[in-house]
C-alpha cells in the first residue's frame, strides 16, 4: 500500500493553491518526496510567487491543465469548478490503483462545481458518486472533540426526516469502526438528541424516543459502549471535558458549531466507509483573500497529519 498523500489543490481562484504550496514548502524533505499535488502547475506557481515559499515542485505535481491558467484569484467560474473536479477525480483514480494511500482536498466551491456540470453538494457527494460507494460519513476531528454527523449538506427539515433508527445505528458503527482504526481500544461515543432536551418524554418530539433510543439500544446488544440520547447543549461540552471519545451528531450545525467553537483552524474533515481514505480542511474557498499570500495553512497541515495517520494504520 502506498504511502503517498494526494493533495487536491481545489479551487483553482481559491486559497487552496496557496496553502498546499505553504504545506508542501513546510515539510521535511522526506515527507516531501511522499507527497503529490493534483492541480495545474501555473497556478501553482503563481500560489508560489503569492505567498514567497521557496519550494521546488518538481516531480511533486500531478499537472492537470486549465484554459487561460493561472485563472483571476477570488472569481467563481465554471472552469474553475471544472478543473476542481477533475483535480478530484485523478486522485480518486490513483487511490483505487493504489498509487497514493490518502487524498487531502483543499477546498472547493460548490455554486462553480455546480455551473461547470457537476452537480453534487459538495466533496462527500461527489467522492461516493465517484467510487460508487453505499454511503459515507463526515468526521470532524480535533484533539479533544470529534464529531461525526447522521446528515451534513440537507436542509435541517430534510435532516430531521433522515434521523431514523437505521440511519443513526450505521453511523454509530462507522464512527465506532473508524475510532478503532486510529487506535482507540474501546471508543466511548455518545449520541446527541435532536429535540431540546431530547423531547422531554415527547412533550417536545417523539423522534428521540422512537428513534435514537432504539437505535442507541441496538448498538449497545452489538457490544459497543454508546450512551444516548444526550441533550445536545451538554453533551459536547461533556466530550471535550474528556468523558466521550466522539459524539453523534444528528445533522450539519449541531456538530459543527461545537467543533468550529473549539478548534475552527485545527479541525480536520474525515470522510468514513468510503472505500478510499480522504482528509479535507474544514474551511471554504476564501475568495476574498485569494491570492494575498495570507492564507492560513495550519488547518491543511492537520489534514495532511491525520492522513498520515491514516496511511500508517493501513500498513499496519
């Protein structure tokens, strides 16, 4: 198995460029020669000459070509959102080959993704579409919080639809199986209510008691040590003081409010059960600072370090 990381560039008018430039410029020389960027080499090299690393990319690009590259920096574009794709879909390729262990994608822009054709709601959509997997998961991961969510990108009336026993009870097996992998023994993992104090008996919602108890008592006969549900305004405050390895959160901003509070430039997205691994910034294409040289690049490092992690468990 490979242990290369594959770095999406994303959006070629984003910060993408520029953070993976700053990562790749930051590395040992050993991680370097371990480590490829999916992009287009001009864009690259003007991400270069923005934020002034001294970095050779030589044999470290993977050169996908864009009309008219190095395209205007914060403009969305469907060539952009097209040559975002394709960035994507080379590395995809590569990982199914087994020529690199681990994708790392920096951002991308879901309105240009969308106007170039390719019609997903983002990078987990697009990913399941691309390696025909049944489903996937969003982990947001930081030292002392991590969280994986039942929905992420559906609306919160759509997400409460989607709240049912099966549902919950496969992603607390996907949060459990994925917690073992990165070296937790037994993972402790608490599930949030979706209802204000978890419907208060069905006083404020019957979902809670129809639906994630069940599903919580269902994990709970398979062995795993799952407790829930937790009204949501404690039960990341009880994690990241140290009681629960990991939280189940019932759709988008429940989970990632609490992450976002706490680590905002050190969280790092991790998508699980997809028969590919991939790590991801937890942070958008930042149009507005584009091609400043001032984008931060330490939530691309976290990202590149929970990859590796990733590729070392594999081999092991």
């Amino acid at each position: 198995m490979s242990d290369i990381i594959g770095i999406t560039m994303g959006d070629p008018a984003g910060v993408g460029p520029e953070i993976s430039v700053k990562a790749l410029g930051e590395m040992s020389a050993a991680d370097r020669a371990r480590t490829l960027i999916y992009g287009n080499r001009a864009t690259l090299e003007a991400a270069k000459a923005a934020v002034g690393a001294d970095v050779d990319l030589e044999g470290r690009v993977v050169d996908l070509p864009i009309e008219g590259a190095p395209l205007p920096w914060g403009q969305l574009s469907p060539v952009a959102g097209d040559a975002a794709y394709r960035f994507i879909e080379k590395a995809v390729r590569d990982a199914q080959a087994g020529r690199i262990g681990c994708i790392v994608t920096a951002p991308i822009n879901k309105e240009a993704l969308n106007a170039a054709g390719h019609h997903y709601d983002g990078h987990t959509g697009l990913l399941r579409s691309l390696t025909g997997a049944e489903a996937a998961y969003m982990v947001l991961a930081s030292d002392r919080l991590k969280v994986i969510h039942v929905t992420t990108h559906v609306s919160l009336k759509d997400a409460i639809g989607r709240a049912n026993k099966d549902r919950i009870l496969a992603t607390i097996r996907a949060g459990h199986a994925h917690l073992r992998r990165i070296g937790y023994d037994n993972p402790r993992i608490a599930v949030a209510g979706i209802n204000p104090h978890c419907g208060e008996n069905g006083l404020f919602g019957t979902e809670d008691d129809l639906e994630i108890g069940p599903a919580v008592a269902a994990a709970r006969a398979e062995g795993m040590d799952v407790q829930g549900p937790i009204s949501a305004d404690t039960v990341f405050h009880r994690a990241y003081s140290g009681a629960f390895d990991l939280v189940l959160a019932q759709y988008h901003d429940q989970g990632h409010i609490p992450v976002k509070l706490v680590a905002f430039d050190t969280a790092v997205n991790v998508s699980v059960e997809l028969p590919i691994d991939r790590t991801s910034v937890d942070h958008g294409t930042a149009f507005d600072i584009a091609g400043k040289g001032i984008a931060d690049h330490g939530n691309m490092n976290s990202a590149i370090a929970y990859a590796r992690k990733l590729v070392a468990g594999k081999r092991t």
